[in-house]
C-alpha cells in the first residue's frame, strides 16, 4: 500500500520480515530525519547562501562545495548520540569517524557520500545523499573501531539507500527485501511510499555514460556503445537513447524507474585507478539496490559487491542497470580478455 509513512514501514518490515532489527530501524529513521535536513538546506540554494565552493578539497582532491560540509556535518550530528553506531564513513572525511565516548556505542558501521554530484549544485540539477549499513564486526565493541572493520564486501550491507533532492525529494531504500521509494511531504514533515518493490524495466533503449570520455574507454566498453550509436542498422537492431546527469543518483534513479544502463569503466586517464567512482559508498550501495530491482551491478568483469574492499576511499569501475544490458559488457570484456590472452 502506497502513501504509509516510512516508519510505519520500518515497524512492518520488522514485524513481518524480520528484517529489521531495532538499532537498524533507528539507524534508517536517522538518516532519513538527516536527509530531510539537507533537503531542507539544499532547497535554500542562493537565498540561504548555500551555494558556492569552500575554497578547500577533499580527500578525494576534489573541490568541496558548502553543501558537501554542511550535508556531511548534519549527517554526523544526527547519528553520533543515537547509540546504533560503532562509527562513520564519509567521502568528505579522509578518516573514520568512531562514535565519540561520551555517547553509546552500537553494532552498525555508515557510511555515506553526503552530496553525490556536488558539482550540479550551482546549476540547479538533482543531488542526493548515497548511504550504505554495514554490521561492525563481532567483538569491535570492547575494542577501538578502525577503518579495517569497514573492509567488509558489498555483499554484507544490512542496507543501503540514497535520498534525491529533484523536483520532489525521494528516499529510495533497501534492507534485502526489495527496493521502496518514499516522497518527502513537506506539509506533514514526513516521508510517505510511493512506490514498492521497485523492479527495473527491461529492455528500455538508454544508456548514461560521459561520452567525452570515449577515446580513453577500454576496447569492450567503446564496442558496447559503438553498437548503441549504430541504432537499428547496426548489430543492436533497435536505437538507443543516451543521457548523462553527472549525479550517479539521478542516472541511477532513473534506471530504477525506467530502465537502461549507467556506465562509469575504467578509462587511460588515470589507468593506475580501477575507476573514478567510489566503492564502499557509492558502488556497493547502488549495487545492492539495483540487484534488489532485479538488475545487475559489475565492476566490467567482477560483480561490485564481490570486490574486495581494501581500502575506504577505494574506487570502482562500475556497469550498472538492466541485467541483460550489463550481462552483455560483461561478455565483451570476456570476449576481449580471451582475445588478448591468446595473442
Ligand atoms: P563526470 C559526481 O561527481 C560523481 O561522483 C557521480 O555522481 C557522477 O556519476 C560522476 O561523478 C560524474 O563524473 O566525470 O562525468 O563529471
């Protein structure tokens, strides 16, 4: 049923599913209160002076914008005295952030990019926050947290989500039993259902991929999208829309809804790094939901919540969306491996 409130959502989900223990339903209500707040600065834009760089970077050597610090900061206030957490993880924080000894520790570990597509920020194109749960493991309660015990794979998140600041402000969210969207009404101050299990169209002809990049793509990913390009003349037999938002959310969200492919490969740029997107809080989280819609997520070769996290900020290639379309770049990368190992 559409229109229930998250947290009679929650209450459901714990209820009926057992798939929600209380200190994560805690954790979800938070995080979402937090995105409500974010929502609430990001939609001040000029008039509340929230536009505009730092004058700093991040540990990702990329420019911070006053809403990367202020979503990060409110995210950090919210969570840190609710007692369900070990510690947290931010793109915009080089370190772990374990929760402070004045406050109860929980058995959860967050991590989350606080504003995803923080550069669309001035130009008034939809941002989101990207979230994802993982479990501290056994024992870190009698010891010091460290940024070891989030080297967990994808495949052990407890739940992920992301909250989009568009036209609407949605909360898209999952705890391994299907994806579920929420709107945020502002007059009640509360988020209301929308949509249910979430599964992802098939067959919708759209591909999302920085196209500038084309001359630095690998050999399987220049093939996959030449075949796009090549429309119903070419070997695809059909033609293929094509949309880049530079907000992984809004691409990602439109997947969800409508279908299609998001690419983010590996490219010659800087051929040392595996990708430009970040795993532990942008890839894995993205995959679960997207593997919850039915649809697939791979890092070109290996499926993202099987890559072996060794590093926090670590970074992924990453294929995500309709299964047969990832499942198809898949096999080029295949096909093209075989012919290099052969030659
Ligand atoms: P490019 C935003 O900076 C981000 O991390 C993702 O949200 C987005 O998909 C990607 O980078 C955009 O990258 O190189 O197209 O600007």
């Amino acid at each position: 049923m559409t229109n229930k409130t998250l947290t009679r959502f929650l209450v459901e989900q714990q209820r009926e599913q057992n798939a929600l223990p209380g200190q994560l339903r805690l954790l979800i209500e938070i995080v979402a209160r937090a995105c409500k707040a974010i929502s609430h600065s990001v939609n001040k834009g000029a008039l509340g002076g929230m536009l505009g760089d730092l004058g700093s970077e991040n540990v990702q050597g990329e420019v911070q914008k006053k809403l990367d610090v202020i979503a990060n900061e409110i995210l950090l206030e919210a969570n840190e005295w609710g007692g369900h957490l070990a510690a947290m993880a931010s793109e915009e924080m080089e370190a772990i952030y374990p929760t402070p000894n004045r406050f109860p520790r929980g058995e959860y570990l967050l991590l989350f990019d606080p504003i995803d597509g923080s550069s669309n920020i001035d130009v008034d194109i939809s941002v989101g926050t990207i979230f994802s749960v993982l479990k501290a493991p056994a024992g870190a309660e009698s010891r010091e947290i460290d940024a070891n015990d989030f080297m967990q794979k994808g495949a052990t998140q407890v739940a992920a989500g992301y909250a989009i600041y568009g036209p609407q402000t949605l909360l898209v969210l999952t705890v391994g039993t299907g994806v579920y969207e929420f709107a945020l009404d502002r007059d009640m101050g509360s988020w209301r259902m929308t949509q249910a299990n979430i599964t992802i169209p098939k067959n919708y002809a759209e591909f999302a991929i920085n196209m500038s990049n084309y001359r630095h793509w690998a050999p399987p990913v220049r093939r996959y999208v030449d075949e796009c390009l090549a429309g119903k003349d070419g070997a695809r037999g059909k033609n293929f829309n094509m949309r880049w938002t530079a907000s992984m959310v809004a691409d990602v969200h439109r997947i969800l809804k409508r279908g299609g492919i998001f690419m983010y490969p590996w490219d010659a740029r800087k051929p040392d790094m595996p990708g430009k997107l970040r795993l532990m809080y942008e890839a894995n989280p993205m995959a679960f939901l997207i593997e919850q819609a039915g649809g697939a997520a791979f890092d070109g070769r290996t499926r993202i919540m099987d890559v072996d996290a060794t590093a926090l900020h670590q970074r992924v290639g990453v294929v995500l969306g309709d299964a047969e379309e990832v499942e198809r770049v898949v096999a080029y990368h295949r096909e093209h491996d075989a012919q290099t190992a052969s030659a």
